[in-house]
C-alpha cells in the first residue's frame, strides 16, 4: 500500500494512526488506551494504565492474541504477593514481566515477590504521542511512556518504553530501555509474555523456533516437551489442561549470523504467520507456555532476561541481574505479519 499521493488524504486518520481513548465501562473503566492502526491491517490495543503493554491485537478479520477470561482490568499495584499477579492478567500480545523478578511467588532474605512482579500492573506516564504525517512525507508513528516501579530505600528502576510502527506496514517495534535510578545496585529482569490465540493458534499450527528445547520438568510439562509429542504442533484442546493444566518448555534459541532470534507462530489454514524478533545478547532465554485448556486456548512465547524461575533460582546459578546505579540496559522487539504462502513456508522451513 503506498502513499504518494498526499493530495488525496486530508486527514491521516483517514488511513492510520494512533488514537487514545478512557475506557467507560467494565473491569478497566477509567482506564487509558491508545489503539495503533498501522494501516497495513495490524491494529492493537495498547493499555497505557497497565505499562503500555500490548492486549489486543488484529491483523485484518483475525484476532492474534489470547484475551483471559477478565481481559483488561484497572492496574493493581498492590498484586504483589503470591499469585495475586493473575487475578489482572489480561493475557495480550505483550504483558511486561519483572522489572525486578520473573517467575514464581518467593520468599527469602532478600524479600518477597509475587508471581511475575509489579511493572504490569503501573500505569505509565506519557511523554509523546507523534503521528504520521503525509503532507511532510512522515510515516512513521510512535507512542512513549515511562513506567517507574520505585520506593523510598529502593529499587527505584525505570522503564522507557516506545512502540512505533510505520503506515502500510504490517509491523511494530517495541523498545525498552531500564535504567536504575537508584544510588545502590537493583536487581533486575525483565521477559516478554507474549500470549497467542485462536483463530492464529489452532490445532495444527506451527510454532516456529530454531533451538534445543527442555521441558522446564514438571509430569505435566513432560506430557508434550517429549521425544514422542512435536511440541512445535499446537494441540487441540486438552481435558488435562483445565484449571491450572499447563506445559512448559525453555527453549535456547539458535540466533542468526547479527544475534537476532526469530520465532513466532504460523497458521498455513489462515495464511497467517506471526514472527517475533528479538536480539540473544539482549534476551538470552525463551519460554514457551501452552495452555490448551478447553475456553482457555493460548500459546505464548515469552523472550526474556532469564527463564522465569524467580531471583532466587538466578542467584544460585550466577544469572540474576545486578544494575549498578545509573546503569542502563535496552531490549528490541518486534512482531510482523507474514501474509504471502511462500513467505510462510520459508518461515517454518527457517525452524529446521
């Protein structure tokens, strides 16, 4: 799709753009969102009052990401012990984990952390909000926030965020920069539960990665993370993924020549593949969850800093983050739609 001819459209909205909004009704009410509309058929609902993490998300008619049953509710900031953390998990294209523990509720002599942490459930404040503008020949869009998760004596680390996208494209980037704040060293880690969904998740669909793949060692996660089940198969629904039925699996991913990773999930039924890039030096580890539960179908891929087993399984193995004060550190995402068959076949094909 191109845009040359600026004398056509008036008003960019017209084609694209971001629009945002407070939400009036339900869980979330109150709440600030802004929708990007790449116009090249990608639109996404981004929740500023939950971190300017990404929930829903669509590629033309399709849907592209698993919605829990709540969807988006207001911020909790007070969900941080146990697992109070899904009592507000929307699920979503992007739901920020960390931004100082990943993994299971803990508790220990440097404190206690809910499951996944508290960066999720902050809203964030706005510093831009650019539009394209095709009198200028400007493209590009872009939303930036900053979300804090600080407290008097610490940690005090901050997360920059910017998601932009350019007009036409079926594609948006997301990056991260973390900087402690602080005058002491914070622990930090950050991963990316990204949560796909039907109809781009069905049985049959592939989940592309290229890498070796353990079970994270649970019977139930052994059941599909085996020698005889091809985990890169989604499954149809599964009985014995009811309730808290789940499989996990820690996938080393093998980057390219420049370190990027390349992974995601491709539906040849739909002619749909979603790929998410990523850099290894940045992202090291990768998770993938696949909870088949019949009402609760979705399959995630979750890059991250650490596999999510919490600070204190990282600090036995040597592998938790310490930020000195002033440190920074910058993460690089992006998801794009593959939409030509033999794009798609490359892509699978790119998982060996």
């Amino acid at each position: 799709m191109g845009f040359s001819g600026k004398d056509k459209v008036g008003n960019v909205s017209q084609i694209g753009g971001i629009e945002t909004s407070i939400l009036d009704n339900g869980p979330a009410k109150g709440g600030r969102i802004a929708w990007l509309n790449t116009g090249g058929g990608l639109r996404l609902k981004i929740a500023i009052d939950r971190g300017l993490d990404i929930i829903d998300a669509f590629y033309d008619r399709h849907s592209l990401a698993w919605l829990s049953n709540a969807g988006l509710t207001a911020p909790r900031p007070g969900a941080s012990s146990g697992i109070e953390w899904l009592w507000s998990f929307a699920g979503g294209m992007l739901t920020t984990c960390g931004l100082s523990h990943v993994g299971p509720p803990e508790d220990d002599k440097y404190g206690q952390r809910g499951l996944h942490g508290r960066v999720s459930n902050i809203p964030a404040t706005l510093e831009s909000v650019i539009q394209p503008d095709l009198s200028a020949g400007e493209s590009d869009m872009s939303i930036t926030g900053v979300v804090k998760e600080s407290r008097v004596f610490g940690p005090n680390l901050e997360l920059r965020r910017t998601i932009s996208a350019t007009l036409g494209q079926a594609k948006v980037v997301i990056r991260d920069e973390v900087t402690n704040k602080g005058n002491t060293a914070a622990e930090h880690m950050i991963l990316y539960h990204c949560n796909f969904g039907w109809p781009l998740v069905d049985d049959g669909a592939d989940i592309v990665s290229r890498g070796t793949c353990i079970s994270r060692g649970l019977d139930i996660d052994n059941e599909l993370f085996n020698d005889d089940c091809d985990y890169r198969k989604c499954q149809g629904p599964l009985a014995s993924h009811k309730a808290t039925g789940e499989a996990c699996g820690f996938i080393d991913t093998a980057p390219d020549a420049d370190g990027t990773c390349t992974v995601g999930i491709a539906n040849t039924q739909l002619n749909i593949a979603l790929a998410m890039t990523y850099n290894k030096e940045q992202l090291p580890c990768l998770a993938n969850w696949q909870h088949f539960g019949p009402g609760e179908y979705v399959c995630a891929l979750e890059p991250g800093t650490n596999p999510p087993i919490g600070q204190s399984a990282a600090r036995e193995q040597g592998e938790l983050i310490l930020l000195a004060p002033g440190e920074k550190r910058r993460y690089d995402l992006e998801f794009a739609i593959l939409a030509d068959s033999d794009k798609i076949a490359e892509f699978i094909k790119s998982a060996g």
